[in-house]
C-alpha cells in the first residue's frame, strides 16, 4: 500500500509548471530522465519518438518569437470579440521560457522503421500517440525527482520545426520547458488564477 499511495502522490504533484529557479539541470539528471521517457509504451514497439535537446541561443530565441508572435494573436482575438477573459488571458503565465534552464523538443518519426508498421496501418495516429506518452513518462519522472515540466502549446509548429532544422518526416509533438519549480503546489495554476477548475472523473466516464 506504501507504493500505491506514493504513486497517487506523485500523480497529484505532476503539474503543468511555468515558473522556475535558476539552477541548473545536471546532464546526467537529464539523461537518465530521457532513458526512463524511453521505457513508455509504443505501437509495434516502433518507439517513434525523438527528443531535441534546445542549448543553442539563436534557436531558443526562435521559439521564444513564435511563442510571442502566437500568444499575442490569441490575446488580440480576444479582444475582439469582447471576451470577458480577454483581462485574465492577459495576466496568466503560459510559458517559462526565459527561466527554465532546459528546453526539449518532441517530434515523432512518422514512418519508424523499427515495428515494421505494426498496429498502425488502420490508425497512423498511433505513432504521435506514442510519443505522448514518452512524454507523459518523462513528465512523472522528472516530478519524482522534484523537477517540473511545462507543456509550451502557444507555438507555431512549423516555425519550431524550421527554427530546430529537423528531418521533413519528424512530426512535431510539442516543446517543453524542464527545470526546478519556483513553487510546488497540487493545484493547477489555472486553477489557482480562476481560468477553469477541475471536475469529477464521474463527468467523463460513460457507462
């Protein structure tokens, strides 16, 4: 029972984090996390994802502008249809960009070879589900050793994918930002700033 409730508690802890510290992520830390993102299910075993470690300045910055060019479209949108949460949109935090000292790239390989097409033939999306839940693996595993992880989504995929110089067959899955939580809490923050709450599994279980 020990290991079961130790589990609920690191579900409860995963959190979606956009503030960090300023200290570093140790490369062998990173690694390793990287090496249990690889244990996570796949289709056919085809383990199709593919991890891009962001160092270089001049593409972080790329990232960074896309990001801005793409959130402040959003708020614009907003405005101009009188949303009431234009005011809150405004005000939230949705990426931790400047602070976090690691950024990761997720792509999937839309053809692997590896699994020789198994399982993927009547459902190709398959593949990028696969590489979701190397991140969801990832995402545990970092929150187990009190790192935190945010999920960037305000992105323009094809400016990302242009900005990191992948190869044409890589999907891109997401961009995320890894580092220490500035603060540690069992409430999503969007919760905690009033944009949504979070509902009873019973609403989304039909029998």
């Amino acid at each position: 029972m020990a290991f079961q409730s130790r589990l609920v508690d690191l579900f409860r802890w995963r959190r979606d984090v956009r503030g960090f510290k300023p200290d570093s992520v140790a490369p062998e830390l990173l690694d390793r996390l990287l090496d249990l993102a690889d244990l996570a299910p796949s289709v056919g075993l085809s383990q199709p994802w593919r991890f891009v470690t962001v160092d270089d300045a001049v593409r972080r910055a790329a990232v960074r502008a896309s990001f801005t060019a793409c959130n402040q479209a959003a708020l614009e949108a907003r405005d101009a249809d009188a949303d009431a949460d234009a005011g809150l949109y405004a005000r939230l935090k949705l990426a931790g960009l400047d602070e976090a000292p690691v950024h990761l790239a997720v792509f999937a390989e839309a053809e692997p070879a590896q699994g020789r097409g198994l399982g993927r033939a009547t459902m190709p999306e398959t593949v990028a589900y696969s590489a979701v839940m190397a991140v969801h693996t990832l995402w545990l595993a970092a929150r187990a050793e009190g790192l935190g992880l945010g999920w960037v989504s305000i992105l323009d995929p094809l400016a990302v994918t242009a900005a990191l110089d992948v190869p044409q067959s890589w999907v891109f899955i997401g961009y995320f930002c890894l580092g220490w939580p500035s603060l540690n809490s069992h409430t999503p923050e969007l919760e905690r700033h009033g944009w949504e709450r979070r509902r009873s599994a019973s609403a989304r279980i039909h029998r």
